[in-house]
C-alpha cells in the first residue's frame, strides 16, 4: 500500500519551501509544476541515477510541456569538482538556459551539491529543485541550502548557501539503493537523535532492522523526523552562525579521513559514523558524555553496520592537519560539536591538540 505523502515546511519568509516525502512522488506533476517559474528545465543527473530515473522525471516533464535538457554527469565523491561543475555550465550554456529556467538535481549528495552551486552561480542564480534518489541526501544534503565542491585539501570548502524551491524525497528510490549506501545515509539519521531528539534515537535502537530491511513505513518516519529537525535548525540559523553547527556532529573528523583516504574512498555517512563515535570518546574525554553513553551510540551504529572505528592508515598528526581547513575553525580555534547527552548537542572549543589526538587514538582501527 502506497504511504501517505507527508509535507514538511522549511520556514525561512520569502524562501520558504516544501520538503515532500512520501511514495510515487515522481510521477506526479503537480508535485513540480508549481515550482518553475518557466516551463523550461535541465536536469543534473549522474551515469548510475539517470538509468534508473531520469526516463520516470523525464516522462513527467513531457506530460506538462516541460520543455528539458539533461546534463549528466559522471558518478562519484571523487568528482564532486572544478572540472565536473563546469559540465553543469557547459549544458546550461549550451542550451541557452535562461535566469528563470529552473535546475533539477536528480540525484545523490554529489548531484544535489554540485547542482544548486551551479545554479547558485549561473546568471548570479536561477531556481533550482531538489530530487535526492540517496537516504543520505533525503534526510540531510538536500535541506538547507548548503551547496559546494571539493578541494584536494579540504572536502566542501568552496560553495555557497542557495536554498531550493521543492525538495522531493520519493522513497521508491531507494529500492534500488545498493546496502552500502542505505548504511551510510542511516549515520545521518542517527546523527539527528544524537544532537536534539533523545526519543527519536531510542525509536532507531527499536526499529534499525527495520530501516535495514526497508521498511517503507519506518523510512518513512526516519525521513520525516530527521527533515524536520534539520528544517526546524535551518530556520532558526539559515547560515550556520550559531546552532546550524550541531548538524555537523561528527563531520570534522570524518571530513578528515574522507579527504586523507581519498574522496570516495570512503563513502560520507561511513566517515560521519567513525568520526561521532570520535566525537563521543572526546565528549566522555572532556567529562561532557557517560561510558555507557558512548558504548549505546557505538552499540546502535555497529547494528546499523556503520564503522565505529577511523582508518589505521591515518595517525592523530594528519587528522590534526586536515582539520585546520575545517569551516568551523574560527579566530584559529577548532570548534567542535560534542555531546552532553544522547540528544543533547553542544558546540565545544575547549578541546586541547592533545585532547583531540587522544580521542582519535581511543578509535583508531589497529
């Protein structure tokens, strides 16, 4: 049985847009059409989405006179790039798309970044819409308007804050999303009890065979719950100047061994689940977080098969290194977002080089 479509606000004044979640959402126009401002489009898609995909969105399109160009692009964090965003550019000039003609990014976080920090750009900005086909960019990449590409020494440092008109989140996609991927998008899920819902991290200690097995009714509610707490975050801090920061529990660390492994070496939710069982060694380091707080979260993460541990390959030194790039550094100092309790998030820039290292070293793979 088909579930009940759920609409979520992200309430920011004359920015303000819908979060659809639900069932089938592709095949419905009237979901889309409100949306663009022209009945023009190009679609940003990649080589393993657009097969499965792009023909469902396209068809749609074509059934409203939507007329569309495609822009595909090749699949992988590694591209996530100069050289790939300048395709966006290529098709969007190409196709003598207009300020008003509207960018659909059908896709995974790679897609939805790389997409609304073109449309960002083009012409000083032109409206854009989320389509994420990953859990990871349902329940995170595709909410809030944070838009960018990868730098060899640094992962998102160049982008731009660009909110989307519609985020569609139509979980049929997530059929064909290969397990690895499911895994990972559930670190951002958990991150959400971690940081503001102690409930909602004891309803996944319940139900994360459920989420493995996909069960829509639970996705369902996992999409829902974490769209709701990073829509209600956003709103109150669009530019992350204060509260915005607790999203990025775990992605200091776990932005580190993405950019020291390699880009796409390993996937995003796995470095954030290596790098909040880090955060939570410094929380309990620091006195913030108990033991047995930080044995349920790495409890619940080893069940969702997520690592709790970093890469042996990468010592304390290089963490500490590629840490200084992070965007949370401010006046010199590395803000960190830790815990005082499961569902309670605090920003931190007591931690010492030494505090940090030690923590790194309690959860590094020997």
């Amino acid at each position: 049985m088909r579930q009940t479509m759920r609409t979520l606000n992200v309430a920011l004044a004359d920015r303000a847009y819908p979060i659809q979640i639900g069932s089938g959402l592709l095949r419905q126009p009237e979901l889309l059409t409100p949306h663009l401002r022209q009945p023009r489009a190009l679609v940003v898609t990649n080589t393993t989405v657009g097969p499965l995909y792009l023909g469902t969105l396209t068809n749609t399109l074509t059934a409203t006179k939507i007329d569309h160009q495609v822009a595909t692009l090749p699949d992988g964090e590694q591209f996530k790039n100069w050289a790939t965003l300048n395709l966006i550019f290529d098709a969007l000039l190409k196709h003598h798309c207009e300020r008003h003609t509207t960018l659909i990014a059908l896709g995974g976080g790679v897609v939805g970044d790389m997409g609304g920090f073109a449309a960002a750009c083009y012409q000083r900005g032109m409206p854009f819409i989320q389509v994420p086909t990953t859990l990871l960019a349902q329940v995170d990449s595709s909410v809030g308007g944070k838009t960018a590409i990868n730098h060899p020494a640094g992962k998102n440092m160049i982008g731009a804050f660009y909110q989307p008109r519609l985020v569609l989140a139509d979980i049929d996609t997530l059929n064909t999303l290969p397990d690895r991927e499911l895994r990972a998008g559930l670190a951002e899920v958990i991150k959400y009890g971690l940081i503001r819902d102690p409930e909602f991290f004891a309803w996944l200690e319940d139900h994360i065979e459920a989420l493995l097995a996909r069960d829509p009714a639970a996705l369902t509610l996992a999409i829902e719950r974490s769209c709701a707490i990073k829509a209600e975050i956003v709103a109150a801090d669009e530019r992350e100047t204060g509260e915005r920061a607790l999203l990025n529990l775990g992605h200091t660390f776990g932005h580190a061994i993405e950019t020291g492994m390699g880009y796409g070496t390993w996937l995003h939710g796995e470095a954030v689940a290596a790098g909040t069982l880090m955060a939570c060694a410094l929380s309990a380091l620091l006195g913030r977080l108990t033991i047995a707080d930080v044995k349920r979260v790495e409890s619940l993460f080893a069940r969702a098969g997520l690592p709790t541990h970093g890469p042996a390959s990468l010592d304390s030194a290089v963490y500490l290194e590629l840490m200084q790039h992070d965007k949370k550094v401010q006046d010199g100092k590395l803000r960190l977002i830790l815990l005082d309790a499961i569902g309670r998030g605090v920003v931190d820039d007591s931690a010492t080089p030494a505090d940090i290292a030690a923590a790194i070293s309690q959860r590094a793979r020997t």
